[in-house]
C-alpha cells in the first residue's frame, strides 16, 4: 500500500509540471544555464522512473533526503511537525470518544425519545458542518478569549483546534457506537443476563458494550486518514505549526522531497492505525482472536 500510495504521488507531482527550481526563472539575475546547471544537480533533469527509484532506493534506507526549500533534512522535520500534528489528533480523538462513549450508555439506559433527538441533532450538526466553517468559528473564539487571557493563548488555540478536529469523529463515534448498542440489546444473551436479575446499568457495562465496541475500533482506526486530512485545514486557518501546514508550504514551493516524505510518513501512520484497529478487536473479542491464530 506505501509503495503504490509513493508511487502515485511522485507520478503525479512529476506530471503537475514544474519543480522547486521553477520559480527561479522570475529572478532576471539567474540565467537559464545556471537552473540547467543546477537541475542537473539536483537530478531534476533525469527521467521521472529514474528519480523515483532513486528516491525509493535511498527511503528504504531511512534516507528521505533534504528539502529544498527549509534546507534542511526532510526526515527530521517531518518527526518535528508529526509531535505536534499527533497531539492534536490525539486530543480530538480524546473528545470524541468523550462526548460519544457516555452520550451512547446514557441514550441506550434511558431509552429517552428527548435524548435520542438530542443524539441525532448532534451526530447531524457534527457530520454536516464543513471544518472550514468550524475552524474559521475557533479562529475568532481564540481571539476574543486571548485578549483575556494572553498567558493561556497558546493552550486554548489547542484545545479549540482539536475540538474543531473532532467534529467529524464525533458524528462517527457516536452513530456506530450507539447504534450498535441498541442493536446488541435486543441479543439473546441480553435477555438471559436480564433474567439472572442483573440491574440494566450492570447488563449495559457488563455484557453489551464489548460487542457494541467492535465496529467503533475498526472506524478509529480508519479515521486516522481523516484526520491527518483535516490537519491541513484547521492547521492552516489557525495558525497551528503541524504536518499540514508542511504539506500546503512544501506543495507550494513544489518541494517533492519535502512533499513525499510526508505522503510516506502519513501512509505508514494510516497503516499503523488500521493495524492497532485490528489488534483492539482480537483484544476485545476472543472470537477474533480464534480465528486470527
């Protein structure tokens, strides 16, 4: 999956057109034989195959090369960004899970009509509303709170980053969780613990969330795509220092190494995600694990 998802990036940034050099034709001072010279540096003037797998045979390495436009190596900056683009993926999948988990327990104890409209507003407004307009929202609350609090700016443009980052994870979380609780509740083996004499609360915690978490294990782990996503935009609009405000500089500048470090890194996250989502459920289900060994 990598090598494909590398593969297709570098094919494509080739055919876009253009390089890190390209702009220099607007400085008069530059002659065309000095970019050609330096082209030819660069190994800019070779064939795109050729310049893949050159790239590949030095990334397999642990070699990602230096970016063109930060001067700096690519394998370095991108660990610096990641930190601060996986604390805040890390925080919006904490609030998620915070507004999902007990809104999904409270929705499926009560069995409340004013509740479970509550719950379908809020999985509405969180899928519908564009990040753009949520991030733009976060924007102008950090302004008006930092005036007020100029020692604590920095920790509130956080926190409102990543409840920004969360909406949509929000509307995920909690559609799948709580629909499959009231799915895992009307199970036979629900019956049966009723009729034990459990109370409803014990029957919930004890016997229905553990299947009822499956399928939100294997959406977290697929979401981690989204989220890498969605650090471009709120990253951008608010000002935050993550992967995507490197991604949006580096494309700019049309940095390729810049640019295909970071494709490599998030793919590999992405996978490593779906792998931990998977190894969650063998956790969670001993009928998974059965028949993964």
């Amino acid at each position: 999956m990598i090598l494909i998802v590398s593969a297709v990036t570098f094919a494509l940034l080739g055919f876009a057109g253009g390089d890190a050099l390209t702009q220099l034709r607007d400085n008069p001072q530059i002659s065309e034989a000095t970019i050609a010279r330096l082209r030819s540096v660069y190994g800019l003037d070779q064939p795109l195959p050729i310049r893949y797998f050159r790239w590949l045979s030095a990334a397999v390495t642990g070699d990602l090369g230096e970016s063109m436009y930060f001067r700096v190596p690519v394998s370095s900056l991108v660990w610096t960004r990641s930190v601060s683009t996986f604390l805040l993926g890390a925080a919006a999948f904490a609030i998620a899970l915070a507004f999902a988990v007990p809104l999904s327990l409270i929705g499926t104890r009560y069995k409340s009509t004013t509740i479970d409209a509550f719950i379908d507003l809020l999985i509405l407004l969180t899928a519908s509303m564009p990040r753009i307009v949520l991030a733009l929202v976060a924007l102008a609350v950090s302004v008006r709170l930092s005036a007020s609090a100029m020692d604590r700016s920095s920790a509130i443009l956080f926190w409102l980053a990543a409840l920004t980052l969360s909406a949509p994870l929000i509307s995920v979380f909690l559609a799948q969780l709580h629909g499959e609780l009231q799915r895992t509740m009307r199970e036979d083996f629900i019956k049966l613990a009723r009729a034990k004499g459990l109370s409803e609360s014990a029957v919930i915690l004890r016997h229905a969330v553990r299947p009822a978490l499956n399928p939100v294990l294997t959406i977290a782990g697929l979401s981690l795509g989204g989220v890498l996503g969605g650090s471009v935009i709120v990253e951008s609009v608010l000002g935050r220092q993550g992967l995507g405000t490197l991604m949006v500089s580096a494309v700019r500048a049309r940095d390729l190494p810049l640019v295909m470090g970071i494709v490599l890194f998030t793919s590999t996250a992405v996978w490593l995600g779906n792998a931990l989502g998977e190894m969650l459920q063998a956790i969670n289900d001993k009928r998974i694990r059965d028949l993964s060994f």
